[in-house]
C-alpha cells in the first residue's frame, strides 16, 4: 500500500456575501477533490487542541499522527531544525519577519500599524541581504539572525527567555501595534532589537531601492513562534512507513526532518501562488516508487487569505486541484493498492485574514475500495463536510493518521 497525504493550507474558509454566502472550496471549480469526497469517506477533525493558537506548525503536527498538547514546543525550533541550526539546551529559536510598518507618528511606535507582514512578499535574495547585514550590525555572543526563504527568517537567543506573549504578525495586519508587542520576562530584549531594526533596516541601499521601485520596504524585523528544540519519536517507528515530505516553507520542512522524513525539494516551489504546483505533484509520483507515504504540502491558499486576496485563493485553490490533486490520482494508478489523505491544516478566512480553530473537513480514497462503506456520501469536497450526519470524526486531530494507515479508529 502507497499512502499519499495532500494539505492545503488554509484552504477551509467561511461563507463570503461576495459569493453568494458560498466559501472559496464551494465557489471554486474543484473536480478532482470532489471526485475523491464523492467515491471516498469523509469526516472532520479538530487539527488544533483547545488551548493552542491555530498554526499551520500546530496542524501539520497533528496531521503527522503527534498530538501538539504533548510534543508542541514552538514554531521557530521547527524552522530551525530544518536550516539545521543545532539548538542548546538552554537556547530559544525564534521566528524573524522581516514587515513593513506604517511609521507616519515614528514619535510613538505603538500608533505603527502592521502594513505588510511579509513586506511585499520580498524575494529571497534582497532579504538575505538584509538578514546578513542585520546580524553584523545587531548579532552578538548571545543573539544570532539567520536568512531563510523571502519574509521568514530566524533569530537564535543563546541561555535566552521564552515566557512571554508575542503576536504573529499576519494576526494583526492593518492593526496598530500597540497592544501587541512582546511583553513578559525577557520582552525587553526582543523590543530593544525591533526598535533598532527600524533605522538600519530602513536606510539599507535593498529597501531604497525597493521604495525607488514602488515595493514596500522591509523597514522592521517582527520577533514571535519561540520555542526550544523539539523532540518526537520518529514517524518509522510508530507507523513502519518510510516517509518523503515535499513543501516550499521551512516550518513543513522542519517537522518533516522532526519526525523523520526525507525532504524533497522542488525547482519552483515558492510558498505562494506563483509555486510549482504540477513539479510538486510530478516529484510525489515519483517519490512514491520509493517511499511508502509522501507528504504534500502546499503554503498558497494560506498566503492568499492572510492577504485578504479573494482572487488570489480562489486561484489557488483551483491550481491546488487541477495541478497537484488531480495530477496525482491520475499518476497513482500504477501503484496498484494507493491511499489518499485530502484536508486543509486549517481555516484561513478571508474575513479575518489569519487562521481559526475550527475542525476541518477530511477525505480519505483508497484505490481499490475502501477499508468499510463510507458512513455518509458527500457530493463534493468543502466546509459542508463539518455539518453532514454520520461521517468521521476526529476530535483528536492526530488519531486521524492512526485510521489513515491502520484503517480503524483509535479514539
């Protein structure tokens, strides 16, 4: 048996008055998800514990078959892990953004509003450049900045502090900052290089050229997603499956190389819109001629609805369909005995542009019928999975992968 898992980021919305009280999945030409909802089972599952911030790190880790309440030690160490930047003991990775904040009153920081959580979707060079530069002006013996992928990147704080709150930045686009800064034991350090981010980032030649071009300037650095190093048995070992995962982000990737996957990257593959949907799909294929389970991650729906882009994720999600669902159930034939797990991580509405709680809808093909009759039938893949009678429910999100590969339910 092949088993394939296929997420959509924040895929999963809520009813838009722009589309006749429809969601993006009701609204957008999906025949490929639709087809595996009709002649598969479907089901909900709650990817995130109750008392947890909806985070793809969060959701993704539960869809792995880990429950967050117990493993869960931050977003950041899981990125870190990924740039195979070793964490000590007493070491505390975070996420770096680099935002564009509107500084009009630059005499109270507080009254800055979060314009851009990605500044511009830079690219990868420009803000790798700036990175590099950051931690030569700001680094020290305890404070190291790492370059990643475009707006993601990492600051590591050696023997430092992680009791605090710190906001993630698409959580508050357009919102003035005041009110959600870090604060707590070890705030003011994390304030302290913010502050002076904003000068250097500012006058640096990649953000006057960004500005000369019309773009938004990467004008401040956002700390957040702290952790220290996380640690988890490894996939092998609880489901006797050698695993490939294939993602353009880094947190993906991270959990990935956590649990014991092998990472497969893609030319092309960039983490929004404009990524190589079909080369995604075309590497899974191959991949499962050696693998047992491939898992398949794509970021652009999640990008689209914290930008509050109708358009972008409609699109988005269609690609998703056409380019990557579709061209693997055509692909998976020759495998013979094949599962496919299809779900979003979580909701990302529109409405409020970040990620919600919310159990997501689940739909599970197998190629040569199904491990018992499907509880319900649904007519197409969406939101309205969640309100069906007799369908299968997961209010443990990661007992779900236990069905998935074992074909019963562990609740």
């Amino acid at each position: 048996m092949k088993y394939i898992v296929l997420v959509g980021d924040g895929m999963a919305d809520r009813p838009l008055k722009k589309l006749g009280y429809k969601t993006c999945l009701q609204k957008a030409r999906t025949p490929n998800m639709d087809r595996l909802a009709a002649e598969g089972e479907v089901g909900k599952a709650r990817t995130v514990p109750k008392g947890l911030d909806p985070g793809s790190d969060v959701a993704n880790l539960s869809i792995l078959g880990y429950d967050p309440s117990i493993y869960y030690s931050g977003r950041a160490p899981i990125e870190a892990e990924y740039r195979r930047i070793k964490l000590g003991p007493g070491d505390v990775a975070f996420r770096c953004n680099l935002v564009t904040l509107d500084l009009a009153d630059s005499e109270n920081i507080d009254n800055a509003v979060m314009q851009d959580y990605s500044a511009g979707h830079i690219s990868t060079k420009e803000a790798q450049l700036l990175i590099r530069d950051l931690n030569k002006k700001l680094g020290s013996k305890d404070i190291s900045f790492y370059p990643g992928m475009s707006y993601r990147h990492l600051m590591i704080w050696k023997n430092g502090k992680e009791k605090m709150r710190c906001t993630p930045p698409h959580d508050i686009s357009g919102k003035k900052i005041g009110g959600h800064l870090p604060e707590g034991n070890g705030a003011e350090t994390l304030l302290s290089l913010m502050h002076s981010s904003m000068d250097f980032l500012m006058s640096h030649p990649v953000n006057q050229k960004r500005i000369r071009a019309g773009h938004n300037p990467a004008n401040s650095i956002w700390l957040w997603g702290q952790g220290r190093k996380l640690t988890v048995p490894a996939f092998k070992e609880k489901y006797n499956l050698k695993g490939a995962l294939i993602s353009a982000v880094d947190l993906t990737k991270g959990l990935g190389i956590c649990t014991g996957f092998d990472i497969l990257n893609v030319k092309g593959a960039t983490g929004y819109i404009d990524t190589n949907y079909i080369g995604k799909a075309k590497a899974a294929l191959r991949a499962l001629k050696k693998y047992d389970m491939v898992y398949v991650h794509v970021e652009a729906p999640d990008e689209a609805g914290h930008n509050g882009d109708l358009k972008a994720k409609m699109q988005a999600i269609e690609d998703f369909d056409k380019k990557v669902v579709g061209t693997i159930f055509k692909g998976i034939k020759k495998f013979g005995d094949c599962s496919i797990l299809l779900m979003p991580d979580h909701f990302t509405p529109i409405s409020v542009k970040t990620h919600t709680e919310e159990p997501v809808p689940f739909v599970i093909y197998r190629s040569r019928g199904l491990s018992g009759k499907p509880k319900a039938k649904a007519r197409a893949y969406s939101e309205s999975i969640c309100r069906m009678k007799n369908i299968l429910v997961f209010d443990k999100g990661h007992k779900l992968m236990d069905y998935f590969v074992k074909g019963k339910n562990t609740k």
